[in-house]
C-alpha cells in the first residue's frame, strides 16, 4: 500500500493487483503489465475506475514458444528422467528405446492460437508433424495456409491429439479445460504440455491420468498453486517434466519486454495512442 499510494505507473510481475490497492493508489494513471496474463490485476476495478490496463502483447511469444517445444521433446525423449539415472550410474540406452517416441508423424494440438500458440506451430514445421488448433477466434485463411494447421473444435482437438499444448488465457471458458472427461477423449498414450495458466488444468484428474497409464507424460511450466509444494504428488513422477513457470525467462529477452513496456508507459503519457492488442482497459 506504502509503494502504490504515490504511484502513478503499477508495473505488474507476479504480485497481485487488487481492488484496495487501486483505491489507495489516487495518482495512478496506468498500470502495464510484463508480459500477458492479467489473472492477477483486478481488471473489473481498473474498468470502474478508468485505470489503463496495458500488456506487452507478443514480446515473449518466441520463449514461451520454445520452452513448449522443449517440453514436448524433454517428455517424448525422457530426457529428465536419463539424466538423472546417468548421474546416479545408470545408462540405460537400452530401456529408453521402449519407452521413448518422436515427434515426428505426429499430430499436435493447439488449444490456443494467439501470439504463442502460432509461434509453436511456425516451430513446429520442421518436425514433419500434423497441426491442428482450437481458438476462439479462428485465424485467417492465409494464417492457417502459411503455418500448416487445420482448425477444429475443442472436442476433435482432445481426441485426435498425440500432443496438446496449452496456449490459451485463464478464463472461465478455459478453467480446468484439461479434466477427466476431456483426458479420457484422448488417444492412450498422448501428452500434456501447459506453459499457459496453472488453473487450465484439474491437477488431480492430470495425476491419476497418467498414474493409470492412461497418458504417456506431462510437460507442466505452469500450476494451479505457484511455487509448488514440496510433496506435490506430481514431482514424483518420472514421466512428468516439470519448470517453474519459466516460459518467457530469457536473458535475451528482457531488453524487448522492457523496451514494449516502458514504450507503452511513455505513450499513455505523452497522451498517444496503444496498439490495440495491448489495451486491455482503454484510455479514458
């Protein structure tokens, strides 16, 4: 309360923006987000008081992008799971061959396609894999032409996927999207990947889907309680790849996040005009 009560800019992180801290904040003009989730900022509040609300739209698509590919890799190849067996004296080449699987001839969903979503299918082209995608907004004909990937509903997304990844908002409409019902449409054998929102996914129907076989692994970057306890039961799981909601973490981008942050600071300032994809809530 100390730090926002002078504030003019609230230049949001991880730490929650609230409906008091708003009202105590009688300078603010603006507050911009780093990055793109605006779960945390009362956005209902920002609209009553005619607060901006601005996001850095697009600046870490490209390392969300990549980390989601790893991702896919890390589980369909065990890479974690080696690693850890090398350390421990154990080579076990032989048992991988089993149990390990290419990208390759598969086909990949996107439950998402914005920023992101579309980075992860243009990274995707070059592993000879089929892409499918569910948007609430369905992408362009030329869009979809220059990225190889096929629309279809929610539904036909989770049962023909070998490989779904999470690139939508936490919502209401995308709460617990991944669930029993939706996993138990899904091919024996597919994959998670989340580097979106914790809250997309019903952790406890993710744990007893793969405890029964049901799914191959998980690739999670995002929970729905961050940090994440020391006994979740999830960080017992071999075939679980697990990072601490790192997705856009990279050195090599914090100078074009900050660089489209403080651009959109100065801009409210100086009285001009937002991209559109950054206005959350418009200027006054």
């Amino acid at each position: 309360m100390a730090l926002v009560r002078e504030a003019s800019i609230i230049f949001a992180g991880w730490a929650a923006v609230t409906r008091p801290m708003l009202e105590h904040a009688h300078k603010l003009r603006m507050i911009e987000k780093w990055g793109i989730g605006v779960d945390r900022i009362d956005i209902a509040a920002a609209r009553e008081m005619k607060i901006p609300v601005a996001i850095t739209s697009g600046s870490n698509a490209g390392a969300v992008s990549e980390l989601a590919v790893g991702l896919m890799l890390a589980v369909y190849r065990r890479i974690a799971h080696v690693d850890r067996a090398l350390r421990q004296g154990s080579w076990l080449k032989s048992e991988m061959r089993e149990t390990c699987y290419q990208i390759a001839g598969k086909t990949v969903g996107i439950y998402g396609f914005g920023n992101i979503g579309r980075k992860v299918a243009q990274r995707l082209m070059g592993f000879d894999c089929r892409i499918i995608y569910f948007d609430a907004h369905r992408a362009d004909e030329a869009t979809e032409k220059k990225l190889n990937a096929q629309y279809v509903d929610s539904a036909t997304l989770f049962a023909h996927s070998d490989i779904v990844t999470l690139h939508a908002p936490f919502i209401p409409a995308t709460a617990h999207v991944v669930n029993a019902q939706s996993m138990a449409s899904m091919k024996d054998g597919a994959v998670i990947i989340n580097t979106a929102r914790g809250e997309l996914v019903d952790e406890d129907a993710l744990l007893q889907a793969l405890l029964s076989g049901k799914l191959l692994g998980a690739g999670l970057d995002a929970f729905a309680v961050e940090p994440v306890v020391a006994d979740h039961p999830l960080l017992k799981l071999d075939q679980v790849v697990l990072t601490p909601h790192i997705g856009g973490a990279v050195f090599d981008n914090v100078e074009n996040v900050a660089r489209h942050a403080i651009g959109n600071i100065m801009r409210v300032l100086n009285g001009q005009p937002l991209a559109p994809e950054d206005v959350i809530v418009p200027v006054a």
